[in-house]
C-alpha cells in the first residue's frame, strides 16, 4: 500500500514555517513543540488511530 503525501504546496508551507521558527527561536525544545504544533492540523486527520491507543 502505497503511503499518501501531503501535496506541495502543504510541504512547501511546512517548510517555510520551520525554517521560520528555527531562526527565530534559540532553545531547541521550544523549537520542537512548536514544530510539532505546526504539524498536528495536517497529520490529525491522516492517521487517527495512532492518537487514540492512549
């Protein structure tokens, strides 16, 4: 099975914000709440069943 991607302007989005967030932002794990953040709309409703084993 083949595994879905986000479309481009999605990805390109994703990385203009990171890239946005790392020279903005000095501690690293602000950095990665904040990248995780900027993932969670998007990945939410591509795999809910790994959110719900909790």
């Amino acid at each position: 099975m083949k595994k879905k991607r986000l479309s481009k302007s999605i990805r390109k989005f994703i990385r203009q914000q990171k890239a946005r967030i790392r020279r903005g932002v000095l501690d690293l794990k602000k950095q990665e709440e904040l990248i995780q953040e900027l993932y969670r709309p998007y990945l939410k409703f591509r795999n809910p069943v790994s959110e719900n084993k909790s």
